[in-house]
C-alpha cells in the first residue's frame, strides 16, 4: 500500500488498497487507487496490471530530464490532422512519461501558433492532467505548483489553461 503508480491514459495515484469485488458474478481482487488530481478513485484488476501498463511513477532524475526535453522547441510533427491526432494517442496510450511530455508540448506549442481543434484541446487537456500527476506525485509537489511549473516551461499561446 503506498505506492506511486502510473495508469496510462489516467494518470499518477497512489494504491490505497487491495479490495475483493464480484461483478458480473466473477470475484476478482482490485488495486484501489487514488488520483490526487480530480480526487478520483480507480479500481485495477490486479490479474491485468501488466496488460494495462501498470507502472511506477518515475524518479526525481526522469522528471529533470522531462522537463528538460519540455524545455526544447523542437516538434516532431506532420501537418496532417487526422495522423498526428492517432500518433499523439498512441504516445498516450503508451504510458510512458516522455511520450507523454511531447504530446502536450507539441499541442501546447500548436495551440500558441495556430489554435487547436476541440479534438485536440480535449487531448491537451487529458495529456497535461496526466503529466502533471506524475510530476506531482515524483516531485511530492501539490497539483497547483506542478501546473505553474509547466506553464513556467512551455508558455501556453492563448490563455485557456486550467
């Protein structure tokens, strides 16, 4: 109990528990985790963790080198909509923090530069959550101090941020 993990395409929580559910009348055992960020709760079977992607969260050493590669202003992307929407998702879905900084580097760069389609803006929106949990809960920063870090870093074009 105690440990910071990552759920892709969630976010950074911290497993409370490990609890005995019947659903659909099958009893599997869950991890209950804790996301700090939208006080949410997640229920992970413990048998598909792996499957999942289930992760630590990363050390004060990944987070420097994250934030590094934040610092940078090269963007790897194609101007077609539709690809680099499938490309961003499947960073996403791979769990994986540095994947994860370029997506919201690069959408918060676009959104400075050209705007975003409300497709995207949502994908920002989840991208930026997702990585702000996991620098909050590396860093054992609150969620606010993570979030201006990030502003402090890649500047947001128009203002909109959370």
């Amino acid at each position: 109990m105690g440990d910071k993990v990552v759920y892709p395409m969630y976010g950074a929580g911290v497993i409370e528990s490990i609890e005995e559910k019947e659903i659909l009348g099958e009893t599997q055992k869950y991890y209950v985790m804790r996301m700090p960020i939208g006080d949410m709760k997640v229920m992970i079977p413990v048998n598909n963790v792996e499957n999942i992607g289930l992760r630590e969260v990363v050390d004060l050493g990944t987070v420097k080198q994250v934030l590094e590669r934040l610092k940078s202003k090269e963007v790897d992307e194609t101007t077609n909509w539709n690809r680099r929407y499938r490309t961003n998702m499947d960073k996403m879905k791979s769990g994986d923090i540095y994947e994860v900084a370029d997506v919201v580097k690069s959408l918060m760069l676009r959104e400075g530069e050209k705007g975003l389609s409300t497709g995207e803006r949502k994908m920002l929106d989840n991208a930026r959550q997702i990585l702000i949990s996991e620098l909050a809960l590396a860093s054992n920063l609150k969620e606010d101090q993570a979030v201006e870090l990030l502003k402090e870093i890649v500047p947001v074009g128009n203002g909109n941020e959370k």
